[in-house]
C-alpha cells in the first residue's frame, strides 16, 4: 500500500494485528475469557474456577499486555487518564480486578483459611461482577472507540465480547470440571453455555448483517472478510470450527441431557470454541480498513 493510498483508499490497519500487534489480540483474548470463566464460576459458587480464571486473565492476559506495551517500566502511565481514555479505563478495571479478586478468592484456599472474611459475602460477589463484565468487554470498547475504521466503529461489539466471553468461560469451566470430577457444575454449566453460545453466534452474524448496511468503509472491510483474502480462514476457522460444530455438539447434549456430557465430545467443543473465537477476533482485527479522508474515483469505483 502505498503512503498516498491513506487519504483516498480503504487502508488496511497494522498497528493491532500485525508483528508484536498479535501481543494485544492475545491479551484481550485472554484477559476476557479469564474474566468469563471466573464469573460464570461466581455465579456457580466454583471457587476453583474462580482461581483458574483469575490467573488467566491476570497471568496470560496481563502478561501479553506487557508484551505489546514493550516498556513495562513505563506502562504505569497509560492508566493516568481514565476520563479521557478507554484504554486507561480498562487498566484500572484490569488492576482493580487483580486485587480485588485476590482478596475474593484467598478465604477458599485452604491455606488462607484462617483469613477473617469469606469469600461467599454479597459484597465481595457484586463488584467482582461489576468488575467481569468490564473487563469482558474492555478490549472491543476499545476497538469501538476508534471512529476511524467503521467496522470497529459499533456498538453490537462491546455486547458481542460479553457473549464471548461467557461463552469461552463455560468452556474453560467444563475443561476444569472434568479435570476435577466435578459433576455438579458441570451439570449447572452446560445450560449456560448452551445459551451463550445461542446468543454469541448470533450476535455474530448480526455484527456481519449491520456491517453491510453500513458505511461504505464497514462494507470494505465486511468484504475482505466474507469474500477476499479472509474468507477462507473466515468460513473455515469461524463459521465451521467456531460454529457449526460446538453447536451440533451442543444439540446433542442437550438431547441427551438426562447424562453427563462426554469427555471426548465436550472436549472436541472446547477446542473448536478456543480456535473459532480467536479467529473471529483475529478476522475482525486484520479486517479493519480506514475510511479514507477523501473519497475519490478510486473508491468510488
């Protein structure tokens, strides 16, 4: 792309998808699923889950974010300004989350035992998720501030991450429940994440749906994802392993739901959920394309 191309041509961004970009996509990817694991598992009263999640989201997400800011010395500075911008925003809710949830979590442990507050108090349960639900959806607010690349630029995005994350939370429940026989949450989860992944597909294809009846920068970039270079990770990554197959299996056992799920099959779920949700992020970022400032005949076709 030549440089000229950035006033009167569709332009592809780099910044968040491309060489250490990819730190941030992971980030997000998995400081918000840690945040959907952990508040399905309050809602459950799972606090082994609750762990898990917390050190997703805090270990692998936070650490990814330190990957992509490149200075952690220095990335201090970026939360100095939460009235002003989402990314502050998002770092406080991301440090208040870290801290809060460690003082949630430490009473279950049975070596914090002794601690004098519990982890089960009312309190403690609502801000924690207050608090999942902002970081949830922190990553896509972000992207949805940037008026620049209109695909970005909607609202369905913030709510889609919601169902994201829940949707991936359940599943990363259902692989800690096996791993510690927990028939009882698994038995409580499935429902969840039937319905989650009900409301993740098609927030989905609605996202797609506005986008085509968008600007006409939405409508370049809709198109390099559902017909250019994209297309093949697209249909392949998302619409097959990302949703048709975690929904069949889903129908299954939900037609079979007299039973515990299989591990095998809950499994094959799991990762195809993992992979399909990534792509889609990963597809809606290397997707996104700056409205040119000037619209010429190039554009216009």
């Amino acid at each position: 792309m030549k440089p000229y191309y950035w006033m009167t041509d569709f332009t592809p961004q780099e910044e968040w998808i491309d060489q250490q970009g990819l730190f941030l996509l992971l980030a997000f990817f998995f400081t918000e699923i840690g945040a959907g694991l952990y508040g399905v598992s309050l809602f459950l009263g799972f606090w082994r889950g609750c762990l898990a999640g917390w050190l997703i989201s805090c270990v692998l997400g936070g650490g990814f974010h330190l990957l992509y800011l490149g200075k952690p010395l220095r990335a201090w500075r970026a939360v100095l300004k939460p009235r002003t911008s989402e990314l502050s925003r998002g770092m406080v809710f991301m440090i208040l989350f870290a801290g809060i949830g460690a003082i949630h979590i430490a009473p279950s442990l049975s070596f914090l035992g002794f601690l004098p507050w519990q982890s089960d108090i009312l309190l403690f349960k609502i801000v924690m998720a207050v608090l999942c639900f902002f970081v949830i959806t922190h990553g896509f607010m972000i992207m949805n501030v940037i008026t620049g690349i209109p695909f970005w630029n909607s609202a369905i995005l913030p709510v889609l991450a919601l169902a994201s994350g829940v949707w991936l939370g359940t599943q990363l429940g259902t692989a800690v429940s096996f791993s510690l026989s927990e028939g009882e949450i698994l038995t409580s989860m499935e429902p969840v994440a039937r319905w989650f992944l009900f409301v993740y597909i098609f927030l989905s294809l609605f996202f797609l749906w506005n986008s085509a009846h968008s600007s006409s920068a939405a409508q370049a970039s809709l198109g390099v994802l559902v017909k250019g270079d994209l297309a093949p990770l697209f249909y392949g990554g998302v619409v097959l392993i990302g949703f048709v197959v975690p929904l069949v299996i889903t129908f299954y056992f939900w037609a079979n739901s007299s039973v515990l799920p299989s591990y095998g099959l809950a499994s094959v779920r799991v990762i195809c959920a993992f992979l399909g949700d990534l792509t889609l992020r990963y597809t809606i970022s290397k997707s996104g394309r700056y409205a040119p400032l000037i619209y010429s005949n190039l554009v216009q076709g």
